[in-house]
C-alpha cells in the first residue's frame, strides 16, 4: 500500500519532507479542509499532489499564473504523472478536448485559471469528474485584504456546492490575519477544518536596509563582499539592461530578464544563470516564480517593492539552502516619496477603466455581448498610441480589468504549436491514399510523434519535422495549415506574444460590472501597504524580521539577530570588539593590497558579521576602497 513517503521517493525521488509538510498531506489524505501558509521554498507543491495522487479521483487546480501553470504540468509529465492545463491561450477545441479527457481519461491533475470556473463548458465536465481534491494556489487572490486580490477566485466556493464531499486545499506563501480569515470563510471551509502555517522567521536570511545616494557603487561593493549568485529586482525593463551591462563592465557576469523578451530569449537567460554560467540576473519581479535555485546568496532590491508581501517573497529567493544568505534594499529619500505616488497612480478611476474597456472593445471591434473567452495579441505601446493614451496608465488600467475578473492580460505569454488528428485511423488512411502530397508529412508526423496524436493535443516542433523530411520550414507549416482548413487535424502554431483575453462578453464600458467602493476601499489599503513598505526601509531601531513577522501578525519577542539593526545594536553594544576590529584591518592592509578572503582569514574574526561591517565601514568612509580587481587597500589619504 502506498504511504506519501514512498509516493515522494517513487516520483521525487526524496527519502523525507520538510517541516509541515507530511502534516500538511496527511490532513488532506484524511478528507479535512486545509490551509498550508509556507513562505517561498517551502515546497508547496508537493502538499496536494502527493495526497492527490493517493486519493481516488482527478485533483483540480486553481492558479492564476499560466506559467506557474505550465512549469507544473511539464514537471508532472516528467514525473510519469498526468497532468493538462486549461487556460485562456488555449484554443475552444482544445480546452473542450482536455476537459473530455478529464473526464473519461487517466489524467490525474487539471489546472485551471479561475475565470474558466465561470464558464458553462467546465461546469457541466465538472460535474461528470471523478474529483478528488480541490487545491486553490495563490490563495491569498480569494481575499479582497490581500495584496493581488482577483474577483473570479470567488466563484469557487460554488464547485462545493457541485461537489460538497470533495475536500479542499488553499495554499500561499503569505498572508495576513484577515487574510487567513478570508480564505476560510469564502473557500466555506468546513468546521472540522485545519491551519498549518511555517514561521516567517528564516533564521539564515539577513535583512539589510542601506540608504544611499550611490545605488551602483553600493550594489558593487555588496557582490564583492558576498560572493555567490545574486538576483537583482529593479522596477523598469530598460533598468534590468542597463544595470547588467553596467556590471558587465566591472567584471561581474550578469544578465537581464523581463517580460518583454522572447520565450527562447527568457529561457536561455534563465538557465545561464540556474547553470552558474553568469553570476547576477537582474531582471523585474516577472522572474523568480517556479524557480527552485537553493544557492542564491544575495537578493537586492535597487527599486522599493510594493508591498511587504511581494518582497518577502522575492527576498526568500535568497538562502533556500540553508546558508547564510542577504537581502538588501538601497533606497534614497526620492524613491519613497516616489512609491506612494506610484502606488495612487496605479489604481485608477472608475471612469478611466471604463474609457480603456471602450478602447478595447473598439480595437478588436467587438460588438456588445460578444468576445467571451477569445484572445488576442496585444502590444500595449501600439494599443496606447492608437488611442493618444499613457502607456502606463493603459497598463495600470489592464491590470485592475484583470483584477476585477473583466479581462486577462498576459505579458510574457508563450505556447508551443500543438497538433491534433481530428479523424479516426481508418479516415486518416483514406484521407492519405486520397491526397498523396499530404501522405509523406503524415506518416512523418505519426512517426515522431505517435498514437497521442489521436487523443489529445501534442506539442510539436515544426523545424524537427522539417528537418526529417528535408524539406523548408515555411513549407511544413503551409501543408499543416492546408490540414487544419481541410478539418483532418487541429493544428495550433506556436504564439510567443503579450495576450489578452475577454474574460466575458464585451459589457457596456459605462456600466461595468465593478463595484466602485470595492475600489476605493482597494486603493486605500494597496496605499496602506506602499506605507508598510516606507515603515520597514526607515525603521532604525527594530529588528528587521521581527517588522515583517508582525506584519503577518506572527507573535515574536525574538530578534533575528542577522539583520543590520541587530548587527547595529551588537556593534554599540560591542564598542570595543568594533574598534579592535578596525585597527587589526587598517594594520593588516597598511602598505598593502588584499582580497577580502586573505584579510578575514588574516584577522579570523570570532563574528564574521561585525567584521563585515567593520570593512563596510571603511570603505563608506573612504578610509579603505576596492581596486580594479576588489582587492582591499588604503583609500586616498586626504589632503
């Protein structure tokens, strides 16, 4: 009989779990409601497919990021296990074929957008599935006192009421009280439910907070003290270029990443930096989500973030494994001013939501109760210049729509082309015997890519079946165009675009189904949250952690101990040990020139972190500095 650990050691190949976890699974195996609140890296995943895969049924699974989506169901695949997305790239003909084979095949996840949930064609499969558990990711979405709050995760609660026996799991990596209070109540979790929450404490992560004038020269001089791979979070994506190449010219490997770069640009940076092969990635928060990378030493933050809840999560990317590890926030007095105004801007009126519905709707010339479901490509530049409108205020703008369940707008969407037989065996050879110019691309096709075909969608690569049949590129694709038109296969050519979606039929621009206080009420406490974020950066006097363990509303008398209040406090405390400290350096580097490595193993410090600050120290003061090869030596003498 299967047990989770042998189910984790058969697919996972891992002979235990980490904390919470086999908890967390054995709740759910035993049919009760369940929250599991485990910051990033805790491997949220694993606590509903492992119980899902020991429970009778299909697991359906709620997600509103279509990349986390597909990073999952690949990672499935990979597994031996079943698994398909529904999503809005797909087209009608192939959710309809996955939700079939949800139904009457072996497939053991389905993971859905919640705005399919609304839809009739899921409902009605939805009934006829065999469901096992329900797992809603990103739980916090449910919650309209979180950060990234979507309407359409409302609806469901109304799968219960379909299928009231069916356990359900919510998972996220951070909520707040009333947000932990929210999910229970509007997922109707059952009386007998249960709570599993990991402390926010991560006891090897440093918190530093660095005002500076000089961002640049700081982030240099933090990667030269803390050796290791980095992820730098800025805000633009003209500011994720420059800051690489700027690195590049100092001699640290660095790349960028953002959402506007190609599928094959976006994933071949990814692994460069996953294989070591460059140091830094500086990208904007679109990265980072799914990434499973233990060793990252450092992540700074040149731009404030949001809210404490996305830096929490972008900062926890740091020290997975266990060793010491930072995170570190350069600010100025600019970029707070700057984050409240940003913050206001980004919520938009009433008013101006409904003049960009409008828009919409009149650029892809949808009439009045049509477009449900249907994508299109979009470039918000073009969209923003057809209109005379501001680029950015258009996105804030899609964003909200979004949020309010109106539309879905995919920045760095991509879809591999996907290929289906609609005919049965017997047609199919017909079809050949009939049409000889299509019988060789067919029998190649079948060949590479077998029998699956006639079930369900099948990823294909055009270029592979080009090169097998020694034939051009663009003429493989004419023939599986022709096939397509002719309705003997479904062909879906790949899509490597921005997306956006019509979540429902085009409404009536001035009366858009969006409660108007819901979005003042949503602008106050997205602003509230910004002031969290000033709160945490200004803070001189409390621990850092124990900011953000509050935040959360985790009860702690304990300091961290690591972050640069605490290692502040310990130096005042410690007046003497500091100053010892620095003479020992300045007479170890007078006349001198040495790596930081030499000159720690030189002065073998009994708290390395002092020292570390010590050196920090000097080199704000100029009192020591860096040479071209971030050696130590004595800084300028002045005058």
């Amino acid at each position: 009989m299967e047990t989770p650990v042998s189910v984790l050691q058969r697919y996972w190949k891992h002979s235990h779990f980490r904390p919470l976890q086999e908890d967390i699974i054995q709740s759910v195996i035993q049919g009760v409601d369940t929250l599991a609140i485990l910051p990033t890296g805790g491997g949220k995943s694993v606590c509903f497919q492992i119980p899902a895969l020991l429970r009778e049924g299909i697991c359906i699974v709620v997600t509103p990021l279509i990349a986390l989506m597909k990073d999952q169901v690949g990672q499935l695949r990979d597994r031996g296990i079943i698994a398909v997305a529904v999503h809005s790239g797909l087209s009608r003909h192939e959710i309809d074929l996955h939700l079939n084979n949800a139904m009457f095949g072996d497939i053991r996840f389905l993971y859905v957008s919640p705005e399919r949930l609304q839809t009739d064609i899921f409902r009605e499969r939805f009934r006829q599935m065999r469901v096992g558990l329900i797992a809603v990711d990103e739980a916090h979405c449910i919650s309209q006192w979180g950060y990234d709050f979507r309407p359409p995760y409302l609806q469901i609660a109304s799968l219960r009421e379909i299928k009231p026996d069916v356990p359900i799991i919510a998972l996220t990596a951070t909520a707040t009280k009333e947000v932990r209070e929210d999910i229970m109540s509007k997922l109707a979790f059952k009386k007998n439910s249960a709570l599993f929450q990991k402390s926010f404490a991560r006891d090897n992560l440093s918190f530093v907070v660095r005002k500076t004038d000089d961002k640049e020269r700081q982030v240099v001089e933090i990667l030269q003290k803390v050796q290791g791979t980095s992820i730098i979070y800025v805000r633009s994506r003209k500011a994720t270029q420059d800051t690489a190449r700027w690195l590049s010219r100092k001699n640290i490997s660095a790349t960028f990443y953002h959402a506007g770069l190609t599928f094959e640009e976006r994933t071949r940076r990814q692994e460069e930096w996953i294989r070591n092969k460059k140091r830094v990635m500086v990208a904007t928060n679109a990265f980072g989500m799914g990434i499973d990378k233990p060793d990252v030493r450092i992540v700074i933050h040149m731009d404030l973030p949001e809210n404490l809840e996305a830096y929490y999560q972008e900062a926890g990317r740091a020290g997975r494994d266990g060793l010491r590890s930072f995170a570190v926030v350069l600010y100025q007095d600019a970029d707070t001013a700057n984050l409240i105004r940003k913050t206001e801007q980004s919520q938009p009126s009433f008013e101006y939501l409904a003049k960009v519905y409008q828009a919409l709707s009149n650029y892809y010339q949808l009439a009045l109760g049509s477009g449900a479901a249907e994508s299109f490509d979009f470039e918000v530049h073009a969209f923003a210049d057809r209109f005379q409108l501001n680029p950015l205020e258009v996105y804030n703008a899609l964003k909200k729509l979004e949020e309010e369940g109106l539309i879905q707008f995919n920045e760095s969407y991509y879809s591999p082309s996907t290929l289906h037989i609609e005919v049965d065996h017997q047609k199919l050879y017909e079809f050949q015997v009939a049409s000889a110019k299509f019988d060789e691309i067919l029998k190649m096709i079948l060949r590479l890519y077998g029998g699956e075909l006639f079930s369900g969608f099948v990823k294909i690569v055009e270029s592979y079946v080009a090169n097998a049949l020694k034939i051009p590129l663009a003429e493989v694709v004419r023939l599986l165009t022709h096939l397509h038109e002719l309705g003997i296969v479904s062909y879906a050519p790949a899509k490597d675009k921005p997306q956006l979606t019509f979540v429902l039929p085009r409404q009536d621009a001035e009366n858009l189904p969006i409660d108007r206080q819901r979005l003042k009420r949503r602008k106050k406490l997205i602003t509230d949250k910004a002031k969290a974020v000033v709160g945490f950066v200004e803070n001189t006097f409390r621990c850092r952690m124990q900011v953000i363990q509050d935040y959360f509303n985790e009860v702690t008398f304990k300091p961290c101990g690591v972050c640069d209040i605490c290692i502040g406090k310990r130096k005042k405390e410690n007046v003497k040990t500091f100053e010892h400290l620095k003479a020992e350096i300045l007479r170890i580097v007078k006349g001198k020139v040495v790596s930081l490595a030499q000159l720690e193993e030189q002065v073998a410090p009994k708290d390395r972190d002092l020292f570390i600050d010590v050196v920090r120290e000097l080199v704000d003061e100029s009192v020591l500095e860096y040479d071209k090869v971030w050696n130590l030596r004595a800084g300028p003498k002045k005058k």
